[in-house]
C-alpha cells in the first residue's frame, strides 16, 4: 500500500535503479530534483543510498592503495545492468 512515508515500489525500483548514477552525479538535473525528492519521502531507499554513499566514500578513500584493473567500473556497471535492480 502507498503511503506518504512509502511510495510506490516501482519509485522505488527506478531510484535504486539510478542509484550509482545519482551518487555519480551522472544524472540530468530533473532526474536528480526527482531522486532526491524520493529520497527525501522513503526512508527505505533513503538508508540504501546512505549506505552506498558512505561505501563510497571509503572506497575513495582506500583508492590510492587498491590496485584495480581499468575497465573494473565497466564490468562491473555492465553486471549491474544484466541483474537489474532489486528492490524488496
């Protein structure tokens, strides 16, 4: 059931969706005032995207010491988009 606390799944779906495109800021700019504003109402999807932020930020932080091949954020985006999103 939809709420004002919890949208639709399929919202849901599409943020989690663009999720590392958002936090990418690889996003056109109504895209991200949509994301954003979805966050703001869900709280499931809001902690999500907390969690992939702050994993972010320690991959970032690591970096310099990971030997990674270049083409790793490719396969990786490209698995991604073959298992498509999960959302419970």
């Amino acid at each position: 059931m939809t709420t004002p606390s919890h949208p639709a799944a399929a919202e849901c779906q599409e943020a989690v969706r663009r999720l590392w495109d958002y936090l990418d800021a690889e996003v056109d700019p109504a895209q991200h005032a949509g994301i954003t504003a979805h966050l703001q109402r869900c709280a499931d999807c809001a902690a999500h995207f907390a969690f992939a932020r702050q994993m972010l930020a320690v991959v970032r932080h690591r970096w310099p010491q990971v030997a990674v091949p270049q083409d790793l954020t490719a396969r990786i985006r490209a698995r991604l988009a073959e298992e498509g999103p999960r959302v419970a």
